[in-house]
C-alpha cells in the first residue's frame, strides 16, 4: 500500500481532495482503472480538521501503484495551477 498525503489549500472545504475525486468520483475512478489499483481518500471526519487527508492506494502491481501516484499528484498540480 502507497500512502499520500493531500493538503487542502482551505482546512475546511478541501478543494485539492474534491478535484481529485470529481464529480460523483469520476476523476479517481478514471486514475483507478487506468492504472488498475483502489484508491482510498481519507473522509473530512476522520482528518479531524487536519490540513491534510489521506490517499491509499492499493494494487499487487508496485508500478501500478507509483503511477496511480503520479496521476493524483498531476491532479494536485493542475488544481494549484
């Protein structure tokens, strides 16, 4: 399992996770089948008002996994840009 960290530019609405995720998951779901791997993002409750929420990813494949990295964090980047 990879883990990443996603800090949100606002603590309260997250808009770096949001953007990750798209609407009704579709953005993640994309990176998670391309790539074939499960993504999991940390709920807002669980963070407890923490700056940043998690991302899990899990597949057999460790390349799968690195790039389904690099796919969060090219979404990450594009959020910011």
């Amino acid at each position: 399992m990879l883990r990443i960290e996603l800090r949100p530019v606002s603590p309260c609405a997250g808009p770096e996770v949001n953007y990750v995720i798209g609407p009704r998951g579709g953005t993640i779901g994309q990176i998670e089948s391309s790539a074939g791997v499960k993504i999991a993002v940390q709920r807002a409750e669980e963070a407890r008002g923490a700056p940043m929420r998690a991302v899990s990813i899990t597949g057999a494949d460790e390349d799968a996994r690195g790039r389904a990295a690099e796919l969060v964090k090219a979404k990450v980047a594009e959020h910011q840009s």
